[in-house]
C-alpha cells in the first residue's frame, strides 16, 4: 500500500528548491548593490576562524584536575567593512554551495517522483543516489578548502593580539559517512533495479 510520505517529501523539495532560488537571487543582488556602491554600504562579514589563546592572557584551573590550557578554538570574525572583494569572494562561496544543495534537491525530488508512480527502482535513480553520495562526500571536502582559504586570508590580512591565528584541514568526518551510506544504498537500489528487470523480463 502506498503512503503519502513520498509526496510530502516531493512536496518539501519543491518548496526547498523555490526557497533556494528565491536566496540566491537575494545574495547576487546584495553584491552587484556592493559592487555599485563601492564597498561604501554599511555591509558585515563573518568569517570563519581558528586561533590559539595566548597563555599569559587567560587562566585555566581545576580544583580536581589543576592548572590547564586552551590548545585551539574556533569562532567568527566579524568585520564591519570587509570589501568588495572579500564580500565577493564569500559570497561566491555561497552560491556555490546553494547551487551544489539545488541540484541535490533536485535529484531527490525526482527519485520521490519516480516513488510516487511506483517505480522506484530505476537505473536513473541508482545513479541520482550515486550522485548525492559524491556531493556530500565533495561538499565536506569542499567546505574545509574553502574555509582554509578565507582563514589565509584572514591570516594574511589581520593582526591581533593576545590571539595565534592559525588553520587546519580538519575535515567532516560525519558528512563524510553520510556519503558512504548513500553510496552503499544507491548500489542496493542498483541490484534492486537489476532484481526487478529479470522479474519484468520472466513474466
């Protein structure tokens, strides 16, 4: 019997993909105003950041465990006049990462679709499936590269004190199985549709 849980979830991948749409657009005329203006708008940026504590400047302790130190720590710079260019350059990030997250909800929708009619076990399916593993296993690998990218350039643009800047490929490990999972699922849905072309072929 079949639910209607396929349709809501093409029904949510279908508002997903206008949303996405509707913010891509936004940011592109976000930067051509940035772009018209000069940088001179009252615009902010926050960029990722990794830095080391200066020891002299905090104090750790523990009655149970004594003296301790922050080895690393992460959070956001935020800058009130970050340029065209930085502005640019982040969000050209963005829409690329809106545009990798447009084509996987694409992919989704229409593997609903197919769920929706009842057939599911398709070879385009198993290849969409195989196509949402390798972006989620790129998009992490993506992500680090370029938040290592904007962290240089933090690096080699600001000063500051009582703080180490510095960077390091620590890469999603999560996202990174997540990708696996969907590969290993779409070779099932590839002997899936192999199972189903030899039932069609014997009746």
């Amino acid at each position: 019997m079949q639910t209607r849980l396929p349709r809501l979830l093409r029904g949510f991948t279908t508002f997903a993909i206008a949303l996405l749409t509707v913010v891509a657009v936004a940011i592109v005329v976000f930067a051509a105003f940035l772009i018209g203006t000069d940088g001179s708008g009252s615009a902010e940026l926050r960029v990722p950041i990794q830095f080391t504590i200066d020891s002299d400047s905090y104090s750790l302790t523990s009655d149970s465990w004594g003296e301790g130190t922050l080895s690393s720590a992460s959070g956001e710079a935020n800058f009130e006049d970050p340029g065209v260019g930085l502005a640019v350059a982040a969000g050209a990030t963005i829409i690329a990462g809106l545009a990798v997250a447009f084509v996987a909800l694409i992919l989704l929708r229409r593997i609903f679709s197919t769920m929706i009619v009842g057939t599911p076990f398709l070879p385009e399916n198993a290849r969409r499936i195989r196509w949402l593993g390798y972006m989620a296993i790129g998009g992490a690998l993506a992500e680090q590269i370029i938040e290592i990218g904007l962290g240089m350039l933090v690096l080699n643009s600001v000063s500051s004190t009582g703080l180490e800047i510095d960077y390091h490929f620590n890469l999603n490990l999560a996202a990174v199985f997540v990708g696996l999972i969907i590969l290993a699922l779409a070779e099932v849905f590839r002997h899936g549709t192999s199972l189903q072309t030899d039932a069609d072929l014997t009746v």
